[in-house]
C-alpha cells in the first residue's frame, strides 16, 4: 500500500549546504534571527502533519469525491477533510508565513515551500483548499485598503475562512479581456456583480466557515479587452461592520465539475446573481491584485507537480526493491531467491533515477525561487529586491511549465515501475498520473507558460 515519508533530509540539504539560506536571512531584519534549528524544527512537524493526517485521506478522498447538494448549493467535502482541516488550523500551519501584523507566524516564505510540498506529496486534492487561500491573501496583502485588510486579512491568516480566485468563463480562460462578468455600482459604494466562473478549485466547501471569493468583472463603462477588467471581493457569507459573518451572499455552486482527477476537491462552477462585492484597487486595473494571485497560483502549482514527482518515486523505488522478476542481465543479484529485484533492471533504474533527478533538481529551482520571493519583498537594499523580482518573473513560467510536464512524466515512469499493479487504484500509483495531468493544464496551460517565459 502507499508510503510517504517527509524528504526532510533532501530539503534541508537544499536549504542549509546548498543555498545556505539562514546567510541569506541575515540581511533581512525580520529573518535575521530565523536559524537552522528553527526551521528544521517546524519542517519536522510539518512533515507529521503531511505523513499522518492527510496523507492516510488521499486514496479515500478520491474514491469519495465531493458532494453537491442542488437544493442548498452547500457542497460536502470527503470524510476526514473538514477535520483534517481544523487540525491545520489549529496547528497554525495557515499562518505560517503570514504577516504579524495580521496574526501571522512571519516565518519565512522558504519553510512555507516546503510544508506545501509536503502536504502536496500527501494529498494534492485537500492541500488546494488552504492553498488557493495564500494567493487571495498575498493579494489583499498588496492591493487591499487598510479598511479590507482589517475585515479580510486576520481570518484567512488564520485559515478561519479560505480564500479562491474566480477567473475562467465558459467561454474563456486564460484570455481574460473575453469574460462577460458584470458589476454595477451602487449608491452605497458597493458593487452588484452577475455572472458565472467555471473552474472555480475549491470554489465551495464546508471546511471553513466563509470564503473570500477574489472575482474578475467588468464595469458599465469599462474599456473593451483586458484594460477594461476590474477585481473584487465577493464573500460567501457578507461580513458586518463588527466583523461578524452576515447574510449569504447571492454567489453559489451551480455545480461541481466531473474531473479526471483531484476528485476530493472541489472544483466549482460558480454562480454570481447581483452578488455583493468591493472593489480592490482601481478601477479597470483588476489585473494588477489578480496577476499577485495568478503568479503565486503558478509558483504553486509547480509545487503541486514537485510533491507528486516525490511520493510517486518514493512508492516505486519501495516496489523496484521488493518486486522480484527475471535475473539482472550481469548474473544473478539476489541468489537465495528465484529471481531478482526488478531494481537491477536497467529500463527501470533509468525510470527511477529520472524520477530522482526531477525531484531533487525541482526542489532546489522551488526553493531558490521562494528565496528570490522573500528577497524581493523584504530585502533592504532595492536594488537586491528588483534584481530578485526579475529574476523570481524570469522563473516563475520555469516553474509551473517545466516541474509539472516533468512531474507528469515521473508519475507516470513510476506508475510503469509497478507494471500491471500501477494500474490498480489500491496502490495510489494511477491516481498520482491523474492528479498529476491537471497541473499542465491550470494556471495557463504551459504552451502559455512558455510564450510567457519568451
């Protein structure tokens, strides 16, 4: 049956020989004191978190999948999720490396890396639903006004409520000057939004108690194309003055999407009618908080590729050991048995060590990159922070693209390391090809990745 033990080992090595990012640190003031024996520390039980609580969900969570009911639009998350997720919550692994200033643990952006690439390896499907939410924050963080990071912020460093980000129409993805999502203003500065999202990844849930929908729409008066898109926030359940959660606001699932994989989450369609929304940033300049959302989204979703490329290694090097069949070309390896472990056969040592290089090689291009994050955030010197963004932009298409073809490719050499196994559900080998295929598609397709990259 499936194993996943925590990389811990392969991560720090990365962090501490490789890039020595505790040296880096130093520069910053509010990392200055983050040591190696801190980070190692909460890596391990991030690692605990991953291997024992989630991880044990991922095969059942797919089985199961997510339950829409039409009456209520309420969608039922698979069994173990919703309390999965108040373990996460109460550990304070959504605040990780949140900012103090709204509850947040100020740890630096590599650690949060590499707990998600753990939690990725353990279950991609839950890990999306807190996922989604650090790319609404990071947004709000950057383009919200004092008065909506007050309302907002506090709550989704907490992983009180989630967060999602509301692009794709039926009739457009990535082409975004094409949507038909409308906003009227009102007299009271608020905005009456209709319209309908498709893809919407944990777009409905009941593992938090709201969810801060960040919508695309357009402006009576709005320009045609991309210049004419504006970005708002539309919760679920509207907040009172006293932050309190108020009525449900008029945006729901009209349904859940059938998908090849990631079943255990739920990836919506949603339904805005005259729903309540505010405006972040100016108008008609909605691409400027989204893109903050979109690159954080691409960054992750190489994450999501890199977590699948090390589990599904993990399972078939177990396998290629145990596994007997045939003799090694060279003579008999495993003389006091009939035959050989299949590890000694050399199609399968080039599946396992291509599998090996993806990992580790993409650990090292997620680590450097969340390190270059950090630097172009918080670094002193302004000319570090331009030179780090241009380089984090250089990458970030490098990123998602080349981690999620390549974890593809991985999932499915370890997936032929099983054989006629790999293609039985109960050894969790066919879902990580499944759930491996979505992450070469969303976030921009990486035939767009590319031409962003040129």
């Amino acid at each position: 049956m499936p194993v996943y033990n925590p990389p811990l080992r392969d991560m720090q090595f990365v962090m501490h020989e490789v890039l020595k990012v505790t040296d880096e640190f130093k520069s910053m003031p509010q990392h200055a004191d983050t040591d190696v024996d801190t980070i190692n520390a909460v890596l391990e039980e991030a690692g605990k978190f991953a291997s024992q609580v989630i991880f044990p969900l991922n095969i059942s969570g797919d089985t199961e999948g997510c339950q829409l009911n039409r009456d209520t639009h309420e969608v039922t998350t698979p069994t173990g999720f919703k309390e999965a997720y108040k373990t996460y919550v109460d550990g304070g692994w959504a605040a990780l490396s949140c900012d103090p200033e709204y509850g947040g643990q100020g740890l630096p952006l590599v650690v949060n890396q590499c707990l998600y690439e753990m939690m990725n390896s353990a279950n991609q499907a839950w890990t999306m639903y807190p996922g989604l939410t650090h790319g609404a924050y990071a947004s709000l963080h950057t383009h919200g006004t004092p008065e909506q990071k007050a309302t907002y912020l506090h709550k989704m460093t907490s992983g009180e409520w989630t967060g999602t980000m509301c692009l794709t129409e039926p009739h457009c993805g990535t082409d975004l000057g094409l949507m038909r999502t409308k906003a009227e203003p009102q007299p009271d500065g608020t905005y009456k939004i209709t319209g309908n999202k498709i893809f919407i990844s944990a777009g409905e849930h009941d593992m938090a108690d709201n969810i801060i929908h960040l919508v695309l729409a357009r402006l009576p008066d709005a320009p045609p194309g991309i210049k004419g898109v504006s970005l708002f926030i539309v919760p679920k359940f509207n907040v009172n003055a006293d932050g309190t959660l108020g009525e449900r606001n008029g945006i729901y699932g009209g349904g859940l999407e059938h998908k090849m994989g990631i079943h255990g989450n739920a990836t919506a369609q949603i339904v805005l009618d005259g729903a309540v929304g505010t405006l972040v940033g100016q108008p008609n300049k909605g691409m400027q908080g989204m893109f903050v959302m979109m690159n954080a989204a691409r960054l992750g979703v190489g994450n999501q590729s890199l977590g699948l490329t090390e589990v599904a290694y993990q399972n078939a090097l177990a396998y290629a050991k145990d596994r007997i069949q045939m003799r090694s070309l060279t003579g008999p390896k495993a003389k006091d048995k009939p035959a050989d472990p299949i590890i000694v056969h050399p199609d399968v040592r080039r599946m396992l060590l291509t599998a090996k290089a993806y990992a580790e090689g993409g650990r090292a291009l997620a680590i450097y990159s969340s390190v270059l994050l950090e630097k172009s955030h918080n670094h002193p010197d302004e000319k570090v922070r331009k030179d780090s963004d241009e380089m984090l932009s250089l990458l970030t298409p490098i990123v998602k693209a080349f981690l999620t073809d390549n974890g593809y490719q991985a999932a499915t050499m370890c997936q032929q390391v099983f054989g006629g196994h790999g293609y039985i559900k109960e050894w969790g080998m066919e879902q990580h090809v499944r759930d491996a295929r979505i992450n070469m598609i969303y976030e921009g397709t990486n035939t767009i990745q590319s031409l962003d990259l040129l």
